[in-house]
C-alpha cells in the first residue's frame, strides 16, 4: 500500500482529533474537537458533498457534462464546487445575500456560477432552497444535492466520520456534543456512535434562533430571534437530522460565541468558524453536566478565515456589541 491519495476527492476526511488543553483542565474532562477545517475545501461539509456527488452518479443521476446544483449557506458550495471539477461537472449555487463575503467570493473564484437570493424564511418560494430546487429543474443535466433531505449526506458521516472518532479515541468516548445545520453530521455521528455504544451520551447545541433545541427537549419546532452564527440553526425537521440519536439538547448565545471563537485563537492557536466556537461552549456545557474524568467529543467545522471579517473584525463585532472581553472562561455560567 502507498500513502497517495487520489486527488481532491481522495483526501476528504481522516482529519485529525485533538485535544484543546485549556478546556480539558478547566473542565477535568478530555476535551476534544474534530479538526474539520482541514479537509481540503476547508469545512466538514467536504465530506457530505463527495458522497452526494458519489450517490447520484451511482444512481444515474449525473453524467458526465452534467451540472451540480445546490442552496447552500456555502461550505457545502465550496466542497461541492470542488468536487465538482474533480469529476468534470459545472456547479450552480444559490446562496443567501447574507452570507459572509468571503465564501461568496470564494465559491466565485472556484469557478461555481453563485446567484444571491434574499434572506427570507422557508415558506417564501424565494428562499434559497426553493430557487436551487426550481434552477435544477430548468436546467439541461441538472442534478440537485439536496444536502438536507439527501440521506448520503448523514451517511458520509455515518461511514467515515463516526467510525474516525470511534477509531481515534479506541472507543474512549463518554459525550459528543454539535450544532446541526442539515443535521448531517450529527445524525450519522450520533447514530454511528450510539451504535458502537448504547451509553454513549450525544447532545444538539443550538444557537440563538433556531428550533431544534425546542424540538428536542420539548417536541415543538417553534423559535424566535437570530444569531451570528452561520449554516447552523433551523426551524424545521430534516430527514439528515431525523437520523440522530440524541439524549438531550443544550443551547448557546452569541455572546458565547464571539467569547470562544477569540479565546480558541488566543489562547489556543485555534482559528475556527462559529459553529466551531458554539461546538466548544457545547463540549463545556457536556462536561460539566457528565462531571470530571469523561472524554467529549465536538466538531471543529470550519477555519475563521471564511469569517475574518466578521467574527474577527473589531468594527463589526463593536456594530453588533458583541466585542470579546473575557480573559477566560468566566463568560460560560
Ligand atoms: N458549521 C458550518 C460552518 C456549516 O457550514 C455547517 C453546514 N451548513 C454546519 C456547521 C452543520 O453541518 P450539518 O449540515 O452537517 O448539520
């Protein structure tokens, strides 16, 4: 056996798990995260997008020539832009307005054709779901990815992103713990993992806004507000987020957020993404509700490169009045 992999496709995942010390000994659990930003296209996203892509050309359902087709909030985009010109298809995108500059402009320089559509909820056909379903139908070839109904999302998950926890901690883990945009990775996380062993505890953290922490503890999707995060948080049920197996649900603000996304880089050379910064709050959350010598385990999505301007701007975060003042952990109650 060689150790070359087979192009952008090929090296999609085995990314590695690492401890982050500061909050393992504040917490007197083993605190991990899943380095995802170090997939190739640079998100945990990478690995749903190859195994759509993989599914429908199993299926018949893209040949060569043909056109990839998807709403996305964008990581699932770059991923898929990326995969697309691996095997030799066109990539469409519709993408929220609202959605950081530097992943539209990124999905741009990838050579994926991006059409901006208003920030408007999921009952307006004008939502960037529907505008991707309805382009895939007018287009010749067309195949649509459909990242939240498309099961082979979960199961990129369930098949290579479960089993690498499983593998990397020898089965040493007590809790894991994320946020869901589609509910793909914790629906085949959890269920890989729940698999493995039935006593393992898995939990949803949510961010401001969205429904799934209601659903999950009390069984009604309803929600109110917004957050700053970004491509996580919905107010309806998914068929990738039907698939977890989740003991309960935990909840973040923004305010946690920008606190831990500026302490990870700080205090751990750890430039992530939101979600990643909300992941961590969950993965503190977990450890103090499951008490001292547990190891946990949290997703790492994205890097904060796509959010510099946001997330790691002054003038932004001060517009917002969200400017980082911890000096540790003391913004976690
Ligand atoms: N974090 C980021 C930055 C994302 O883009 C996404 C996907 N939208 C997620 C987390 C959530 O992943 P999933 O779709 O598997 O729930």
């Amino acid at each position: 056996m060689t150790a070359i992999a087979a192009g952008f496709c090929g090296t999609v995942g085995h990314t590695p798990l690492l401890e982050i010390p500061s909050l393992s000994s504040a917490t007197g659990c083993r605190i991990l995260g899943k380095a995802e930003w170090l997939n190739p296209g640079g998100s945990v996203k990478d690995r749903a997008a190859l195994f759509m892509v993989l599914a429908a050309e199993a299926a018949g359902k893209l040949a060569a020539g043909g056109t990839v087709v998807e709403g996305t909030a964008g990581n699932t985009g770059i991923g898929l832009a990326l995969v697309a010109a691996a095997r030799g298809y066109r990539c469409e995108i519709a993408m929220p307005e609202n959605q950081s500059p530097e992943k539209i402009e990124l999905l741009r320089a990838l050579g994926a054709n991006v059409r901006l559509t208003p920030a408007v909820p999921f009952s307006d056909p004008n939502n960037y779901y529907h505008v991707a379903r309805r382009l895939a139908e007018e287009l010749p070839n067309a195949f649509w990815a459909d990242q939240f109904e498309n099961l082979a999302n979960a199961e990129s998950h369930y098949q290579t992103t479960g089993p690498e926890i499983w593998q990397q901690t020898g089965g040493e883990v007590d809790g894991v713990v994320m946020a869901a945009g589609t509910g793909g990775t914790i629906g085949g996380v959890t269920a890989y993992l729940k698999a493995q062993n039935p006593h393992l505890v898995t939990y949803l953290i949510d961010p401001q806004g969205s429904g799934l922490y209601n659903y999950v503890t009390t069984g009604s999707l309803a929600a109110e507000g917004s957050s700053i995060t970004e491509g996580i948080g919905i107010r309806r049920l998914t068929a990738n987020f039907a698939r977890a197996r989740l003991d309960g649900a935990l909840q973040g603000s923004d305010r946690e957020v920008v606190e831990m996304a500026h302490y990870l880089l700080h205090r751990e050379g750890l430039f992530v993404g939101s979600s990643a910064a909300l992941n961590a709050v969950g993965a503190v959350r977990l450890a103090r509700k499951l008490g001292p010598g547990k190891t946990i385990v949290t997703i790492l999505c994205d890097g904060g490169n796509r959010y510099q301007s946001r997330l790691f701007a002054k003038d932004w975060l001060a517009e917002k009045g969200l400017q980082p003042t911890a000096q540790g952990l003391e913004f976690l109650d």
